[in-house]
C-alpha cells in the first residue's frame, strides 16, 4: 500500500478505531476479570463487554496503547 492509499483509507479517527476493532476482534477479545472469550460490542461506550460477567474491556486494553492518551491516528 503506498503512502497515499494510508492516508486515504485512514482519514479519521473514527476509521482507525474501526480497524483495531476489526483486528483485535479476528484475534479473539478474553476477559481480563474471569478469561470468557464471547463478548459484545457497545457502540455507545465503544467497548466490548464480556457476556458471562459483564466486564469491559477497551479498544487499547492488553494493546501497547494501554496506557497512551494519544489518538489512535497518530499511532497509526
């Protein structure tokens, strides 16, 4: 992908979360509170919530923007 198409396929912010959504999704969500691995996702809160106890679990959650206040763009 050449450097044009990026930025073309990853304007926003809200495109770059969608691509970590999708990637950690086809990776596979696991509860951090009891390891479950069926979860939902809650758009309003833009977080999975585990469906045995209920747990959220963040887009940056066991990612190396765990812990980073910066926008998912400029990790990208």
């Amino acid at each position: 992908m050449r450097l044009e198409e990026f930025y073309n396929e990853y304007d926003s912010e809200s495109a770059c979360r969608e691509k970590v959504r999708k990637l950690r999704e086809a990776e596979g969500v696991r509860c951090k509170k009891c390891t479950h691995s069926s979860h939902y996702w809650k758009k309003d809160k833009q977080m999975w919530e585990c469906k045995a106890c209920g747990y959220r679990t963040s887009l940056r959650s066991g990612t190396v923007m765990e812990h980073s206040n910066l926008p998912f763009k400029y990790w990208f």
